[in-house]
C-alpha cells in the first residue's frame, strides 16, 4: 500500500509559502484545482470521493487512507480508486454508508522534490498548507519525516501553526460550536 509523511498547518502567509515553494520546485509551476471531498462513515480510517470541479478531463477518486491525528510528520497509508461515475458512486456511498460531510477548497499544487506541496483556501476555513512526502520503495519513515521537517522550515512554518487533524474535522468542530461551514 502507498504511503507518505504528511505536515498539515494553518497558514498566516500564503503567498510567501506558494512564491517559496515554487522557487524550490524544478517545474517552477502551479496546479490549481477546485476539490470537493465527500466524507463517508466507514469502520477504519477515512474514506472520501474527490471531485475536481474545475477539471472535466480530471478523473474522480475513491480515497481511503489512515493517518493519524498528531501534529508533525505522521505516517499516512492510502488507497486511490479512479471513478469515471462519481456522482452515481457518491449516490451508492451515501445510501450504504452515511455522509459524514463535504469539504471544498481551492487547492495550489507544487512538486518540490518528492513532494507535494499544497495550498489550500478551504470553504469556511480559511488557508492551510499540506506536505505529502510520496514515500519511495525502500525509505524510512525517518527519512520522510527528516524531508518534511526541512521543507517545513524552508517554507516558515512554525509548530505553533500545525494541526492534528483532518479538514473534515475541523469542519465538524466549527459547525458543533455554532459557526458555518
């Protein structure tokens, strides 16, 4: 099963993060996608049907995946399922599972090296910022960890700016709390 070394935390300087990881990136360019994730209950993990709203050519994907809910580098394990027919799919989830919630955001995309940097202005959030080290064949954790750990650094993020947790989760906490997503 694939895996990667994920940071995830809450941006003050979005611009200085996407101008720095496009300096550090070797393509020096930027996807932007427009992402609606749907969160399902499931038994283990997290399970969402990605959706690219801005992007008819792209394909829909099933995404399982474990992570766990610390601040830092974690370990994340997934599944990627590619759906031609997402909104019937959605329709089969929904009645067999539940939904959990959406999550949309407008995601800036780099490649720095073996990682994906994302900058994510989520709906009702705010900015964010995902490391995701793509583990290769034969590497340690400790080896993504240390990558991630200096990529975060480079890019000026302090610890006091990480999250534990998923965007659904947040979400959940927001609306439970009184506020909107």
């Amino acid at each position: 099963m694939p895996s990667n070394i994920e940071i995830k935390a809450r941006l003050t300087d979005p611009e200085f993060v996407k101008r720095t990881s496009l300096e550090l990136s070797e393509s020096k360019t930027a996807d932007i996608l427009e992402q609606e994730d749907t969160f399902f209950n499931c038994q283990q993990g997290r399970l969402k049907l990605r959706v690219f709203k801005n992007q008819s050519d792209r394909v829909a994907k099933l995404i399982s995946y474990e992570r766990p809910d610390t601040t830092g580098p974690k370990h994340s394990l997934f599944s990627i399922t590619p759906i031609h027919e997402p909104e019937a799919l959605k329709v089969t989830l929904t009645q067999a599972l539940g939904v959990i919630g959406v999550v949309k955001k407008t995601r800036t995309l780099v490649h720095v090296g073996q990682t994906r940097v994302h900058i994510d202005d989520v709906y009702g959030l705010g900015q964010f910022m995902e490391l995701e080290v793509m583990m290769r064949p034969g590497q340690n954790h400790e080896e993504g960890a240390k990558i991630a750990k200096d990529l975060k650094k480079k890019l000026g993020i302090k610890e006091t700016d990480l999250i534990d947790c998923a965007y659904m989760d947040l979400i959940l906490e927001q609306t439970q709390n009184g506020g909107t997503s």
